[in-house]
C-alpha cells in the first residue's frame, strides 16, 4: 500500500465527519461565539469547509510562507450552510485529487512552512500534511460539535456515540 492510499483512508473519514458536522450548523448565528477570544460560528465553518484547500497546497506548493503569500486568500465568510458544504465539496476534491496523484517519493520530500525567517515546520511533505492539514481539521471540526452542543443543537458521532447519537462508522 502506498503513502496516499494510507493517507486517502484517513481522508475519506475526516471528510465524512466535517460534512456531517458542517450538515448542523445552524444559519443566522454567523457571528455567534462561545468566548470573546472564540472563533465566530460562521467563520469557523468556512475554516473548516476550506481547509482541504490547505492540504491541495502542501502537495502541490514546494512550501509556503504566510509572510509573502502566492496563493490568493479565502475569505471565510459564511453565507448559507448548503454554500460551505459546496465549498467543502470543492476543496475536498483538489485535495483528494492530488493525493491521488501523489507518489511515495514526493510525499517524502520536506515541504518548508515558514513565516518569513521564522520557520514553521520543515517536514516530510506527508508529515506536514497530517499535522496541519488532518490535525487542524479535526481540531476545528470537534469545536464546531462544541458548538453545536451550546446552542442545543445534536452532535454527531464522529469517533464514537455522542449524548445525541450512536456511533456510525463515519457513514
């Protein structure tokens, strides 16, 4: 088995579990937060439904830095939930077309995340692709289910049963 055949399980399931998640998001709370150093709802959503994009980019861009940027920026702002399921779509499925096109040899290349002089992360490029594409996005999916528990909204069974629902597998 290859290195994105390996990866493409993996990313078949996280993008299941975002898309059931982003399916909840309630519309007319966009600006809504749990915390004044919170993320507002509908921003966190658009993150989410964009950061495959994000992981299209670690295989596809010999690095990035966020300083002198040469891809254009994404606005995230939320408009309706059917538009950030589009989104997600989209960016899911650059995402998974270059993995499938990625070889074992190029994802073994270090890609060099940096912030101008500060570097960031100088990893194998598949490193880097389950640290800041597959962690981040589990990170903002599972706070997304925290906020969808704080506005009395059902959160799904990602990795196991939720208070509101028996654990599916991800299907």
């Amino acid at each position: 088995m290859t290195i994105s055949e390996i990866l493409l399980q993996d990313f078949d399931i996280e993008i299941s579990n975002t898309r059931r998640t982003l399916e909840r998001i309630p519309e007319g709370k966009n600006d809504w937060k749990c915390h004044d150093k919170s993320m507002p709802l509908g921003k966190l959503t658009m993150h989410c439904a964009s950061l495959p994009l994000f992981g299209h980019y670690v295989l596809e861009d010999d690095g990035m830095d966020l300083a002198a940027p040469k891809r254009p920026h994404v606005p995230l702002v939320f408009t309706t939930r059917d538009a950030a399921l589009q989104h997600l779509d989209e960016s899911a499925a650059k995402c998974r077309a270059s993995l499938l096109a990625a070889s074992d040899e190029h994802l073994s290349q270090p890609w060099k995340f940096s912030y101008g002089e500060q570097l960031i992360s100088h990893s194998p490029r598949s490193q880097s692709f389950r640290q800041m594409f597959f962690n981040h996005l589990i990170h903002h999916t599972a706070q997304l289910g925290v906020y969808l528990r704080l506005n009395d909204i059902p959160v799904p069974a990602l990795y196991g049963p939720s208070a509101d629902e028996q654990w599916s597998s991800g299907k």
